[in-house]
C-alpha cells in the first residue's frame, strides 16, 4: 500500500498521531535540554560510510553473535520499561516479534508484563535488565530470571539517582501501569518504580549499585554479566578488570544524564579500554541499517533500538515491531551491499570517515 510506512521515522510520525500527549513525552523526552538525546542522532550523521564498488554482493553475512547466543542480524531489543504505554500487549507483543526476527530481547525490570509472562511467549533469547533496588529486590528478581531461562544479566549503572525529565514533569506524568515483576508483593510504588518518572523516586531507600556489588551480584546465578552504560575508558578497564562479560554503551537514549557525548563517540575509547577482555554493543539513536554498519564498523558486536520499539508498538503491536527490525535488516543489507562488505562480524577497516575533533577534550 502505497501509505504503508517504509522507514522507521514513518513510525515514529504514526506512533506520535497514535499515542496519548503525555505517553508520547514520556517515551520521546530526554533529560534537561536534551542535548545529549540530540546529540545521538547527530554524532551518527556525521560519520559518513566510505563505499567500495565492483565486489560481489552475492554473499552477505548479517548474522551476529552475543554471548554465544546466535542471532539472524546485529540488532537487538533494548531494555526499556512500560511497553504497555505503546500497546496493551507489552513486552509480550515485543518479545514473539524479536523472536519472528530472530533476535534477542532484554527485558526491563520495569516492564508491565512479568519476566516470566515474557519468557512463555518469547521464541528468541532473553536477557534481563536490572535496576538494583537493594539487595533482597535485585535477588528475587535474579533467581527468577535465571529459573525462566533468562541467558544473561544486564545491570544498568547509569541510573545513580532518578532524573524526572522536565517534559514529563510539566505534564505531571506518573506512570501508573503495573510493574509485573513486582506484581503481588505488595510493595510501594516508590521502591519498585522507574528511575525517571515524576513524582520523584525516593531514593533514600536504597544506595546505587557499586563496583564492590559485583562480587555479590555474580554469585546470586551463574548468568554472565553484562554492564550498561558505561560511558568513559576509566570505568571500562574497571569493568574489564572485575571480570564482567560484556558492555553496552548507552546514554539511555540521553534520558538521564544529559550533556554527555553520544554512545557513538564514546564507542572507540571503550573499545580501547576493553582491550577485547568482553563484548561491547552500543544503543542510543540507531534509525538506519548504516547506522548499524557504522556503529560496528567501530567495533561494536551488535547495536540495540529503545524508542523505536515503541514506535512499532503504538502503530500495529507485535506486527510494527517486527516490521521495524525488518526494515533495519533491508537497510542493513543494501549499507553492506554498497560498502562491498560480506561480513558484519568481519569489516573491512577504515570503513568511514570520523570526524577528526571526535573523543574526549
Ligand atoms: C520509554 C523508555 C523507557 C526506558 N526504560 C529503560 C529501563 O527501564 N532500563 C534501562 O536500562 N533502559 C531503559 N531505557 C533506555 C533504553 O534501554 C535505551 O538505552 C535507549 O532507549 C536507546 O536509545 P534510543 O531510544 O535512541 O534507541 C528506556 C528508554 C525508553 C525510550
């Protein structure tokens, strides 16, 4: 049909008409200014691909790998919380449409349905996002992830304390869907809850994690661990050193800490860092297959999608996510075609152009 959408901002222009103004902010907002938000779509526009022609495109391998877990492309769902916010379906809706991709989903703490909801309907791998709440929460939650077939945990560390995003406050949003990982235990919304939603979270209750946590977390299952949003090369060749087996560099789609540099940026000194010790995947404003091609080209194994998800949710559910990931499969294939690459997890280096006043000052 010739109205059919057929890139993923198409969506994105869908999702707004579809969705509530304030469910609208609440998914599209970053922090304060939302420099880093923009920042993230910009880094990556800048990077420009540096095509090689008259090769074969015969052959072309997008499969990827993550933590053994084989995968039919590059891309992978990001943990993001509420889906029900898109679609009455949730994570459940997300979870048979990455598995109809062939790809992997983590799954966020805050989700509406429940971990275990999730894992019944999923046909692909799972990983299991964590926001530590203190150590009795972190460790149900854990156990849990582990018995439903969970194959890794990701610990998000960027969140010290909550960050309320100022368009969600001038809307007076709360996020009142129930949180199906908690549903049951009678706790209080401020202990369970999301870490940048209004009102505030309080978090007298419970310290953020801390690298002497590690220890403790990885003893709780047998799951390797994997850190998200690390930003800088000193906390990596931390995280490298205790052990863990992967990172994936975020900003958290920018909605946290803002007026940091992009995950893309950040990408090379990590990679530095890590000196091949653990895996590193990036999220933070992927929308085109060259993006993808870009981000890996710096060395990233796989590359995740948060908003989008949405997107596809809000317009056709488990449908629109699907057709999203297939959209960027399309668009993986063709950056690959024109750059003559056969092999996502084999590019060719000097594979773009980086801006020569990239990196930290
Ligand atoms: C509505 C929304 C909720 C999110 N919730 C979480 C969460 O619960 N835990 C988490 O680690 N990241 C969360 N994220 C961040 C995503 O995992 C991811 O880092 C980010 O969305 C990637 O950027 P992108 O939206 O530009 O693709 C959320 C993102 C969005 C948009």
């Amino acid at each position: 049909m010739a109205n059919d959408p057929i890139n993923l901002y198409d969506y994105e222009a869908r999702a707004k008409l579809a969705l509530f103004h304030d469910a609208w902010d609440f998914i599209d907002a970053g922090a304060m200014d939302e420099l880093t938000t923009k920042r993230n779509r910009k880094a990556f526009d800048q990077l420009t691909l540096r095509p090689r022609f008259m090769r074969s495109v015969e052959e072309r391998k997008i499969t990827a790998r993550m933590l053994g877990q084989d995968i039919s492309m590059p891309i992978f769902v990001c943990p993001a919380g509420s889906h029900g916010l898109a679609h009455p379906d949730g994570e459940v809706a997300t979870a048979k449409a990455a598995g109809r991709s062939n790809t992997l989903m983590m799954l966020a703490t805050g989700s509406t349905c429940s971990l275990e909801e999730v894992a019944e309907a999923a046909t692909g791998p799972l990983w299991f996002q964590l926001y530590h709440r203190g150590k009795s929460l972190s460790e149900m939650l854990v156990r849990r992830a582990e018995d439903a077939g969970f194959k890794a945990i990701v610990l998000t560390v960027d969140t010290p304390v909550p960050s309320p995003k100022e368009r969600d406050l001038r809307n007076k949003f709360e996020r009142t869907l129930e949180l199906g990982n908690f549903r049951g235990t009678n706790l209080p919304r401020s202990e369970i809850s999301g870490t940048d939603e209004t009102p505030g979270w309080d978090v007298s209750m419970a310290d953020p994690v801390a690298w002497s946590d590690l220890e403790w977390l990885r003893g709780l299952s047998s799951l390797p661990l994997v850190l998200k949003g690390i930003r800088v090369a000193e906390d990596a060749k931390i995280a490298a050193a205790s052990g863990i087996e992967g990172i994936l560099v975020s900003t958290h789609g920018g909605r946290q800490l803002d007026q940091t540099m992009s995950s893309v940026e950040m990408v090379p000194e990590i990679i530095d860092a890590v000196n091949g010790s653990c895996e590193v995947y990036l999220d933070s404003g992927i929308r085109r297959g060259s993006d993808v091609v870009k981000a890996l080209s710096l060395g990233v194994k796989a590359v995740g999608i948060g908003r989008p998800l949405y997107w596809g949710l809000a317009t056709e559910g488990e449908e629109g996510v699907h057709k999203i990931l297939e959209l960027l499969r399309e668009e993986i294939g063709r950056a690959m075609d024109f750059c003559g690459q056969s092999d996502v997890a084999n590019l060719e280096p000097g594979l773009i152009n980086i801006p020569n006043d990239w990196g930290p000052s």
